[in-house]
C-alpha cells in the first residue's frame, strides 16, 4: 500500500470520549478511513465487513477485554497479519508481557493526552504491515512462477519419454525386421519349393506334415518376436521382484538378430540376482545402453565388435571395446537433449531418461567411465541375492 493515510484503521474502546479523540487524531494527520466501535464483540463484526489493516485496542472493556479479543482476533487465519496496537494505562513488564503474549505488535499508553506517541506507532505498525504484505505478495507470484515453471519441467520430461519412447520404437521396428527377415526367407523358399516337390512327385500325407510342423515353427517363432516386442512396450503399473539375469537375456534376445547382422558379439557373465522394481523399465535402460554400444561400435569401425554384460553382487556393468567416450564430453553423456551423433539419428534423450529410471525410479545409480578398450556402464541397485 503506497498511501499509509488510505489504510482502514479500527478503533476499540468502550468510551465514546476516548474513541472520539483517537479519531480526531487519525483524521488531523490524513487518515480518512477509520472505523469506531465500542466493544469486542462490534469489532468482531466490523473485521467481517471490512479490509482492516489495522486495529488500535483497549484492554479495559467490560464483557470480553482485550487481551481476550486480541487473542481470538489472532487465532483466526484471516486475521492473524493485521497488527494490533493495545491501548493501556499499565505499562508494567507483566501487562505488557501478557499483550505481547495473545499477539499485540505495540502498545500506547492511556490516556492519550497527546498524538505524538500515537501517531508514530500507528506509522510504524503499518509500515511494517504494507512492507509484509508487499512481501506476500512478491512471494505469492513466486508461488505461481515455480507452480509453472514446475508443471512446464513436467510437461516436458513427459515430451521427452515420449521422444524417447519414439526413437526406442525406431530401434524396435528395426529389430523386428532383421528378426524377420530369416523366417521370412524360409516361408518364401518353403512355399516357392512346393511347386518343384508336387512335379517331383515328392508330396504325400507325410511331407504334408512334416511341411506344415516346420512352417508353423516358424510362424509360432515370428508370433513369439511380436508378443517380446509388445511385452517390451507394456506399461508396469508396480514394482515386482525379477530376475535381472532373465530380464537381460530377453533385452539381448530382442536385439539377437540385430547384432548378428551387424558381427556384434554380446556376452553374458556373472551371477544371477533379483531386482524389486519395474520390469519393463529396467528392460528399457538395457536396450539404450546396448543401442548406445552398438552405434559407437559401428561409428568406429571397431572389426572385432563385442559387448560384454557383467552381473556381480546387485551391480550390472555394460562394457564395449569402441574405444571409449571423449574426456572432453563424458560428464556431460547423462545430460538431456545432449547427443554426439549426426542430426536426426539420436534425441540425446535416452541416456538421460535411463538414469531418471535407475536413479529415481529404481534408487539406484546409473554412472559410465571409460576402459582400456571402451566405455563402461555401471548400473547399481539394491537387489535380492
């Protein structure tokens, strides 16, 4: 409030003379909004009706004094700001004790023969009160800029495990093509050759059956590379107990056909250990780090490309011989949006949406280093042995 002389003061006395000369006071210094009662109970109802900025006090009044008054004023929630100024003729250490005690900010010393005093601390009070208020409101804005700054930071971690999600279903749609593309050939060679066999005379209730048990094999191993891929998508509502050496190996299985075609080995070593968390997103962070792998193995035309997966005591080590992340930029790999591949062929997403899972989702730790030969994943978690 810029105009202290526009605040709307509340006067409580039980004389009329008193309340008269107060008022006087107020109005001579430029105070224009001033409400008079005679009592406790009509300055309850003027506070309801009013936007009182400050309340002058009696303590002496018959039926409820004020340093009752004061003290319901000041437990009520929409009230407890609005600074009270006891008016006493005790200025004792215990009177005043026992003011400050129900929530008086000041006192003024009865009579009032002169508005010195009075005036100064009505001054002060609502200094301070227009300073507090002018506080609330800067921290009530700040309340509503981190509210959105806070929605819009959500907004966006969900755009980017879609981003994520997106580029992971690219990857996917890959795999299940390089999946495919053996059975696939089979049918087509199966089919194409059935043509020849029924010229040759080849065909009877026996081929009949032989020929459809090992096409159907191959169907039932396409159906079996959909229902991966679908598990692998499927959203987990709550965390279970799973095997993490299982869990990798369907990852690895998913991504077998991939590695083949591109000469990359991948090995399995260590002991077996239960996870608690959520299956499909640990499965997640798995296939990001072996992507992240394999592209770095290829980038660097590595001949001899090989991933090693170590399971040791509830910590899971991802390790390639691609020589390794670049010291300048290995800090910075877990970083979102940060990428080190060309344009359009990575969101910088997958590396940080893979700790944002490990570490809080899972409250584990997700951290790399590099070897002798390459880059190491190191995911830790609390684990069931």
């Amino acid at each position: 409030m810029n105009n202290l002389c526009e605040s709307q003061i509340l006067v409580v006395d039980d004389s009329d003379d008193n309340l008269e000369l107060i008022e006087d006071f107020l109005d001579d210094e430029g105070y224009t909004n001033i409400t008079c009662v005679l009592g406790a109970k009509e300055a309850y109802d003027a506070l309801a009706t009013n936007n009182i900025d400050l309340i002058i006090l009696d303590i002496m009044m018959p039926d409820i004094d004020g340093l009752e008054a004061c003290k319901h004023i000041k437990s009520q929630g929409e009230y407890k700001d609005i600074p009270i100024i006891i008016a006493t003729a005790k200025v004792d250490l215990e009177t005043l004790k026992n003011g400050f005690e129900v929530g008086a900010n000041d006192y003024v010393r009865k009579p009032i023969t002169n508005d010195v005093e009075l005036l100064a601390r009505v001054k002060n009070a609502l200094t301070i009160k227009s300073q507090l208020d002018y506080i609330k409101t800067i921290n009530k804005s700040l309340d509503q800029k981190i509210k959105e700054e806070v929605e819009k930071n959500h907004k966006r971690d969900l755009l980017m495990q879609e981003q994520t999600k997106l580029a992971a279903m690219g990857e996917m749609v890959g795999s299940i093509a390089h999946q495919w593309r053996q059975p696939l050939n089979a049918l087509t060679i199966n089919i194409q050759s059935l043509k020849y066999d029924f010229q040759d005379n080849l065909i009877d209730a026996k081929f009949i059956d032989e020929f459809i048990q090992t096409n159907k094999k191959t169907i039932d191993f396409m159906s079996n590379t959909i229902d991966d891929f679908r598990n692998f998508f499927r959203i987990d509502k709550e965390q279970i107990d799973f095997s993490a050496l299982e869990t990798i190996e369907s990852v690895v299985n998913i991504q077998n056909a991939v590695m083949k075609h591109y000469s990359i080995d991948i090995l399995i070593n260590g002991e077996d250990f239960n996870i608690h968390g959520f299956k499909n997103e640990f499965s997640h962070v798995i296939m990001n780090i072996i992507n992240n792998a394999k592209d770095a193995l290829l980038e660097n035309s590595v001949k001899e490309k090989k991933i090693v997966i170590i399971l040791d005591k509830c910590t899971i080590r991802i390790e390639d011989n691609a020589g390794g992340i670049d010291n300048t930029i290995i800090q910075r790999i877990f970083e979102p949006y940060f990428t080190t591949k060309e344009q359009g062929k990575g969101t910088g997403m997958g590396l940080y949406i893979s700790k944002m899972i490990i570490e809080s989702n899972m409250k584990g730790k997700l951290k790399v280093k590099n070897t002798a030969i390459g880059a190491s994943f190191e995911i830790s978690l609390e684990c069931r042995v």
